[in-house]
C-alpha cells in the first residue's frame, strides 16, 4: 500500500480498499450522485490521485453517505 501511495492512488480504489464501496463501478456511482466526501470536501471526479503527502498527520478522513466514515492513515 505504501508503494501505492508513493506513485498516487485514485480515490475510486482508496473507496473500494476501505471498504465504503463494494467494487469499483460502485465507488463510481458514489462519486458520480455527490456521496464521497474526502476530508469534508465533496469528491467531483473519479480520477482523483491520492498521495502520501496529502494523509497528513493525522490521517485522511473519507466519508461515503451521511454516516458511514473511515480514517486512512499510512503506518510507517
């Protein structure tokens, strides 16, 4: 995962590896009816790279609906 987060993860994967959506088509449509949430900010577009410089200290909060959150954070 880490070697991952070097290069830069698409948000449709990081959703799909924590577990807020079953498959990648799902993290799509997620995205695509306004339900993905990365920190606060609503996600536009799919193709979004997530790097290691962007989990910060304390991680990465990302948010699927109304309640259902998960904290990414890289161990290292």
């Amino acid at each position: 995962m880490r070697e991952r987060l070097a290069e830069g993860i698409e948000i449709v994967d990081l959703l799909v590896l924590s577990q807020l959506a079953s498959s990648k088509a799902a993290a799509r449509r997620l995205i695509e009816q306004g339900g993905a949430y990365l920190g606060g900010r609503r996600v536009d577009v799919p193709d979004l790279k997530i790097r290691r410089a962007d989990l910060g200290a304390g991680g990465l909060l990302l948010r699927a609906g109304k309640k259902r959150y998960h904290r990414v954070v890289a161990a290292s």
